[in-house]
C-alpha cells in the first residue's frame, strides 16, 4: 500500500477541515463544535467511536483483520484563549485562536483514520484514534486515561504515538524526535506574602510584602543556577507578580507565580522541596509570612528509546532520508501525553510547519497570535500517522 500516494488525494479534503476548524477555536475541556465536526469527518468509516462522559474526546477503534496487537493515535483538538492577529479568510474572530496548530493534529488523524480504514485489510491488529480536548493546562490526557481510553480496543496498545506541529525552529515538513526526555515536566510555584501595611514614608514602621517577595524571586533564580546540574537544567520564570493599590501605601501583600520546568524525576523531585524552602528562608530573613505551594501539572515527557529509533527509520524509509531530523535536545516547553507515555512506550514527534516561504527562525512561535502554519504538511502528517500504525502493528 503507498499510503502517502493516498494521503495525497486526500490533501484537500484536509484542508478543508483544517480550515474550518480554525474558525471555530474552542478551549477547555468542552468542544462541542470541534467534537461535531470529528464526528462528521469520521462518519462512514468502519470504526466503533465513543465520546467522553466528562468532557469533549472521541475515541475510535479500527478493527484490523488481524488478532496482533493494539496501537494508539493522538491527535488534541483544543485552543487557546488568543486573539488572533493574522489577515487569513479563515482567521478566528471569536476571541480565541488555534495559535498552538491543533487544528492541524486533528485534520491528520481523521486523515490517519480514513486511510488507514481503507486499508484495514492489511492491519495485523488494531487502531485506537484518541481525539483529545484540554491539552492547553486542563490535563486532557488524564481525564481521557479516567474514562478508559487505553481500554477502548479491549486490550491495552503496545505502543502510542502522537505529533506536534511548529510554526518556528524547524524546516516544513521535517519530523524531529529523540529518545529519552522530549519535553519538560511544567509545574506551578504560587507564593503570597502577607506583611504589615504601613505609609510608604515610614518603611521602618511595616513589614513590606513587596520586598520580600522581590527578594524571593531573586533568591529563586540564583539558587537554581547554583544547584542543578547545567546538562539536567531547572527553568523557573516568574509570569505574574501582583502587590498595591496605590504608590505610597506599603500593602499587607504581594502574590507571584511561576512555572517551573525540568526534564528527570530527580530534579523535579528537588525543585518541588527547594523552591518553597527558598521562600520560607526569604520569608524568616524579612520577618513576614508566607504560603508557598507547587503544584505539579505535567510530567516530563519521555519518549522510548527503540520506538524512537522506529519512528525516525519509518519516517525516512516513508518520506526520505532528509524529512526526519534526530533532536539533540529536548524542548522546554511541556506536554498532557506524557501521561500515555507514563503508561505505554511510545513517541511524541515534532513536525516543522512554518509559512511556505519563512525562515523558521524568524517566523512567529506557537501560541503567538501571529502564529501561522503551513496546510502543506497536512497529508504527510496523515501518513506517518498510517505508516507507523500499519509498520508497527506488522512487527507484533
């Protein structure tokens, strides 16, 4: 079977979907118009589809004419809370925006499944389509693991494979991945200080909040640089930071957040401690109170080590020796299908999708509101799609 042949033909068609659900972003955990246009695109196809009881999935099964083994497809569907900014005719104009490319993950496996439906023939087992909303910060994946979705086929998947696109860092149309760490675990350190208000003119007569909590955020950052190892790095950025109604008027307190991003158990495990113990010492030193929490969200992400050598062979066998790119580093940022990969080896690739024509290091980064993606890669998204599950499936 030439399964990119097939993608191609279908490449309008992916399009098309692709284009419509850019119109219609939906973020959270609820995505009834995304979920009705999955539906619809899956309709006719001979798969036994489901949805979630508490919240917007679809998942779908693809009976193969073999008894092997089970293989997992993800693709997540939701948006961002972005106003979009591009001159497209399909822009968004609903406030949100598909600025992290979803809506191309999505359009691919319906690809994935429509050819490989056309196919099930020569299937030596069977495929679960994993249609997931809330990647963007709702954990997803977790709710979807709840619901059963690695029981959907009747037996658990043996491997599970999911791609993500970018608008930036990588040529169109290279797949990249690596084994081991792909992406970091994300976590949250929330702190609010609590002082003693006071006017601004008489410092000495309060207990300043702002100070404290100013010399956390330093204190943060210099402990972290002189504690983790520079080849298994800790990133700490503080995104919001909060204290005062007006200039001369010491406030009782001062709230931040940040995330805090690592790539081994060993270190997540020392940050967790380490960050709130910093604060606490800060906190004694300036003479206030202090409630520090860190809340984990996503783990690292880890990609296995022979299902990572398995994708790049596939995708270079499939594609060409110049579509795959090993990854020397894994990404900062972080990932809800670490969840499946806690529970079943498997592979989060990256896909290049700038603009036709950009320089990938110049061109906007995903969650931008200027992030734009190119439709090109959609059909041969579809296809590693198809090829890893028919080539893994035949491996048993």
């Amino acid at each position: 079977m030439d399964l990119r042949d097939d993608a191609r033909a279908l490449s309008g068609e992916l399009v098309r979907l692709r284009r419509a659900l850019h119109r219609i972003p939906e973020t959270g955990l609820e995505l009834p118009r995304t979920q009705e246009a999955v539906l619809a695109a899956l309709d006719g196809l001979p798969l036994e589809v489901t949805t979630g009881a508490g919240l917007s999935s679809v998942t779908a099964v693809l009976r193969g004419a073999g008894s092997g083994p089970v293989v997992l497809l993800r693709g997540d569907m939701d948006a961002l809370p972005v106003a979009e900014r591009l001159a497209l005719d399909f822009a968004a104009d609903n406030g949100r925006m598909h600025a992290c490319g979803h809506d191309l993950h999505t359009s691919m496996l319906t690809g994935a499944a429509r050819l490989l439906s056309a196919h099930r023939d020569r299937l030596a087992g069977d495929v679960v389509f994993m249609f997931q909303p809330g990647e963007e910060g709702y954990d997803g994946a977790r709710h979807m693991l709840a619901e059963g979705v690695l029981e959907a086929a009747g037996r658990r998947p043996v491997a599970a494979y999911a791609l993500h696109v970018l608008s930036a860092g990588q040529p169109s149309g290279v797949f990249g991945a690596r084994g081991g760490p792909m992406m970091s675990a994300s976590n949250v350190l929330r702190v609010t200080v609590r002082g003693v208000g006071g006017h601004g003119s008489m410092p000495h007569r309060a207990k300043d909040p702002v100070q404290a909590a100013c010399a956390m955020v330093t204190a943060l950052q210099a402990w972290i640089t002189r504690s983790f190892d520079v080849f298994d790095p800790v990133i700490l950025s503080v995104g919001t930071f909060h204290a005062g109604t007006q200039q001369n008027v010491i406030p009782e307190s001062a709230v931040f957040e940040a995330t805090v991003r690592s790539f081994s158990d060993a270190a997540q495990a020392r940050v967790k401690d380490g960050t709130v113990e910093v604060c606490r010492g800060v906190a004694a030193a300036h003479e206030v109170a202090v409630d520090a929490e860190f809340v984990e969200t996503y783990p690292v992400t880890v990609n296995d080590g022979a299902e990572a050598e398995f994708v790049a062979h596939t995708v270079r066998e499939a594609l060409g020796e110049e579509r795959f790119a090993a990854r020397r580093n894994p990404l900062p940022a972080s990932e809800d299908f670490s969840r499946v990969l806690d529970e079943v080896p498997g592979v989060m690739m990256m896909l290049g999708a700038p603009p036709a024509g950009a320089d990938p290091e110049r061109s906007a980064n995903n969650h931008s509101p200027l992030a734009e993606f190119d439709d090109a890669v959609l059909a041969d998204g579809a296809a590693v799609y198809a090829e890893l599950a028919v080539r893994r499936l035949a491996k048993g």
